[in-house]
C-alpha cells in the first residue's frame, strides 16, 4: 500500500517509519504522498489515539534527495501576485504540513537520527519531537543557496522564538539534541530504548487522559495563533458546555470517584 513508509500499529498508537534507510530517508514527492495518506488513515480510525513518526535504520530524514535537487531547473520569476500568501484561514490548515494540525490526535516525532532540511520542515508541525541523544539537525536551505521553505519560517519563531529561528535558518548550523532541548525545540531522551520509550510516552497520555478532551485541545491552542483573545475565550465556553455532555466527561469524574484507572472511549 505504501512504498516510501511503513504503517503499524501497537495498541492505540499509529507508528508512520519513514522508509529509504541507503538514503537516510530522504525525502521524495512518494514519500509525502504516503504520509499524508497515512496520517489521512490514522485520523479515521477510532483505535488510533496517537501518532509516532520515525524513521527506519540510522537517520530521521536527511532532507530532499539530493539527485532530484540536481535536476531542478531555474523557475519563472515570481510576479508580484505571487509573492504574497493567501490570508484565508482554512487554507492555514491544509498546507503541505500544516494538515497535521488538523488532525485531532497528537503526533509525535521520534527522531531517532539525522534531520535536515525539508525533513526538520515536515518535523516542526507535530506536536512533541523527541530526539536521541546525540543526534544532529540542521535546517541546511542558506547553505544550498535557498530560503526557509515549507512554512518554517512561521513555525520556528513561534517554537524557539525570533532570535533562535533565524540562528538556525541564517547559518544553517549543525545543532546537537541537546542544544536543541535548550531552545526549547525537543526534549531529549536516551539512545537506547529510544522509539519504545517515545510510543509509551504516546501510550501514556491518551490512555490516562481524555481522547475526546486532547483532541479539542489540540485543536484550541493551534487555532490561537489565528485568533483574538476573546474568540480563543468564547469558542472555550462553547467547547466546555460540549464536554459536559461526554461520556469521557462522566467517566472522568466516575474514575475520580471510584479511585480507580479511567476507561476513557474518546466519545
């Protein structure tokens, strides 16, 4: 079904591996193809809580592949009209990555290796990133002569802040996990063990927590960026009247109760 990913599932959790290990999983237009088509998956299947992206053998993504970066030829010069993106909010949620934050499940990136590039792009719109210890990233486009492509350059500064973003974007540096958990860009977790512990922490949150209740979450805080404080604040109340009438809602409160382990269904 898939060519450039594999799809499993371990319990509740959807687990996408990229899928080109000789290339360090570089990224091709098939391999955006089927993750999407995978996320598409896993967004109507009501088993799957979460999300886990990884990437198979030692690295992440190592960015575009570079033999069809050497085919590009040289594109018309923009015109005016060209230069300016469109203000329409549905289309803020439909981009070639932002659709993830859409999808009203968490995603996780596991990056268990080297990420550059187009790879680092696709990986700021999850929402948690996780890396190994001792892996690298760079953002890599100032270094082959391009700019900050595929929405990072609205992403970054709303993850690590102005300064930070444009550390990374303008000098296309190598940057250890470390250094990025300081940025506040991942949290960092041990080499060994490092995909199993990712998917339990996946495990962890939608099974002690309210599926149905991430979900809006999730949806609440992305929407926020396009939003005043007071539309944030009414389409809260309207949400929470909602939650009132869930059954996580009263299973909730039944668990509290009880002093026992929830049940959440996600309904």
């Amino acid at each position: 079904m898939y060519q450039d990913i594999e799809y499993t599932l371990d319990r509740h959790v959807a687990v996408i591996t990229l899928n080109r290990p000789d290339r360090l999983n570089a990224w091709t237009g098939q391999m955006e193809k089927d993750i999407r088509a995978a996320m598409e998956a896993a967004a109507a299947d009501s088993k799957v809580r979460a999300v886990v992206v990884t990437g198979a053998g030692r690295g992440f993504c190592a960015g575009a592949d570079m033999n069809i970066l050497s085919n590009i030829q040289a594109a018309p010069a923009a015109s005016s009209d060209d230069t300016a993106g469109s203000a329409g909010g549905a289309d803020n949620f439909n981009q070639k990555f932002s659709y993830m934050l859409a999808i009203e499940k968490p995603i996780f990136m596991a990056i268990n290796g080297p990420i550059a590039g187009i790879g680092l792009c696709f990986a700021v719109f999850g929402d948690f990133r996780y890396m190994a210890e001792g892996m690298k990233l760079t953002t890599a486009f100032a270094k082959r002569g391009l700019i900050a492509e595929h929405g990072i350059s609205w992403m970054l500064p709303r993850l690590i802040g102005t300064m930070n973003a444009l550390d990374l974007l303008c000098s296309a540096r190598t940057v250890e996990a470390g250094e990025a958990e300081r940025m506040g860009l991942v949290r960092q977790l041990p080499f060994e063990g490092f995909l199993a512990n990712v998917i339990k922490i996946a495990h962890d949150m939608t099974e002690s927590a309210s599926p149905r209740s991430i979900g809006v979450i999730k949806r609440q805080v992305w929407r926020t960026h396009f939003q005043s404080l007071a539309e944030a604040w009414g389409d809260a109340d309207i949400e929470m009247k909602k939650s009132f009438a869930s059954e996580d809602f009263k299973e909730g409160v039944a668990h509290f109760v009880e002093k026992r382990a929830a049940r959440f269904t996600g309904r």
